[in-house]
C-alpha cells in the first residue's frame, strides 16, 4: 500500500461526458495508488485504492480503507494523469488499471468514470476489484468498461459470509450471475482461512458455483495473512484472527484442487 500522492487536476476533466453534464470534474474519495504485479489482475498494473466499504472482512489488510471520510477528495483527472506516465510500461508489461479499495461501487460514478477514461483516453485493460454487494450499483455502461471483474466470494456457507463479512452472501451471487448472463470475464478470488472459510463442504460449494457460472477464467486462492494486522492496531481495532495460523502449502493445494476438479484454473 502506498502513501496518496497530491495531484493537480487535468486541464481535459470537463472535456468527459460525465464531467461536462455536470460541469464540474468528478471528484472520489481516494486512499491512494500504487503499481503491482501478479495479484491485481494481468501483468503490471496501476492501481486506485479507493476509499469506503460497507464490509468489514475478519481479515481485511486494508482496514485503513474503510471509511470514505478518511480518503482524499481526488478528481478523476488526477489519476488518469497519474496513470499516464506508465502507460507505456504497463503495455510492455501486459498490464492496465485495477480500481480497487475498499469497495470501489460505493463511488459508482467514480468509479464509473475513472474506468471510463483510463479504458478510452489511455487504452489500457481495465479490472474492477469488488466484493460484489454493491454489484447492484454498476451500471451496465460502467460494466462495457470493466475488462475483467476481479470478484472476492468469501465464503459459501451464509453464516461463515456474515461472519467474515458483516454482510449478507446474496448479493455477490445476484452479481456473479448477471456478470454471467454479459459473458463478463471473471477472476474468482477466494481467501482461505483455517478455521474459518476452510471447510471441504464451504470450498466445494464456491468451485461449484463459480463452475456453473460458465465466464470464470481464474480463481485465486489466496492464503490468510496477517500483514495487515498493525493496521488493525492503529486503528485501536481488536484483530479477531490475531491467533489464527496461515494455511499450510498442503491446505491451500488441497483447496486449489477443489476447484480444479470442476474445471477451473485456480492459481
Ligand atoms: S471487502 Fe475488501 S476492503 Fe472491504 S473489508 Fe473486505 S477485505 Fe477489506
């Protein structure tokens, strides 16, 4: 995670069409951004982190991402400025953009317009990271801009989601489906905690659900951590899973084959 990086305003924000029926730039409330690889979608990517979540996952590493108070009022033109002085190493690298937080559909118009413009004004491959509850905020024209969704289903047991999550499962799967009927590509993303999200009958029942949905081209099995526990401190917020192990390598090949054996690739 990076620290925010002041940014001027592009002189272009009003020439968008969201900016101009509105005569003013969009403005989102942004945690920061950062350059990765390998864990944000393909390649090497910018990514936007920003700011709120109606979630509050047991072992979420970004918990300083929660509130949208707490973001910096950024306007999208700032970004795509940003993420122009990489374009042209992102596109040797087969890389794009990722917006991500946080939630990034609590700021669907943003969002919406951020991904607008990176996709449009910089060419590059777009991913939208996202628990999916708020998938009902993504209009279909944010979604002609998402190359990839990037879509976290926590848990498949309801209990074991509301209790990861504080949130109700349906949502996702209400999104996960209508990502389906578009032909929508999708990477599943599935963290595996010991004790918690890694029971046979819970792992079975997300292979087998991301395996109907027929668009998933990729699970990520992503093993707990606890990186993100000093955040947690910081914040004077008890870290519930501060004594629970991470995975074993056994573990979390034995939840990769899971979804192996209903045809995903899961990595
Ligand atoms: S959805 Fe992501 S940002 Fe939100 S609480 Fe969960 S892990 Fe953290």
């Amino acid at each position: 995670m990076t620290v925010l990086l002041t940014q001027n305003l592009g002189a272009n924000d009003a020439a968008t069409p969201a900016a101009a029926a509105t005569h003013r730039p969009i403005e989102g409330s942004v945690h920061s951004w950062d350059l990765s690889t390998g864990v944000d979608g393909p390649g090497s990517r910018f990514v936007t982190f920003l700011s709120g979540c109606p979630l509050t996952c047991l072992y979420c590493h970004n918990p300083d991402t929660w509130r949208m108070r707490d973001g910096k009022r950024t306007p999208v033109g700032a970004i795509v400025a940003e993420a122009a002085k990489y374009t042209r190493f992102i596109e040797a690298a087969g890389g794009g953009a990722t917006i991500s937080g946080g939630e990034p559909l609590l700021q669907p118009v943003f969002a919406g317009e951020l991904l607008h413009r990176l996709k449009h004004e910089l060419g590059l491959h777009t991913a939208l990271d996202t628990s999916g509850f708020l998938g009902v905020r993504a209009t279909d024209a944010l979604l002609r801009d998402v190359d990839l969704v990037l879509l976290d289903i926590k848990s498949w047991d309801r209990a074991t989601y509301r209790k990861v999550t504080g949130r109700p499962l349906q949502p996702t799967l209400d999104f996960a489906r209508r990502l389906a009927d578009r032909g929508q590509d999708v990477w599943v993303r599935f963290v595996l905690v010991p004790g918690l999200t890694d029971d046979p009958g819970n792992i079975e029942g997300v292979a087998a659900f991301a395996a109907s949905l027929g668009n998933v081209s990729r699970v990520d099995v992503l093993p707990f951590h606890k990186l993100g526990e000093a955040k947690w401190q910081a914040l004077g917020t008890p870290f519930a899973l501060h004594d629970t192990p991470a995975p074993t390598a056994e573990e979390v090949g034995r939840a990769k084959a899971v979804f192996a054996s209903h045809g995903l690739t899961a990595v």
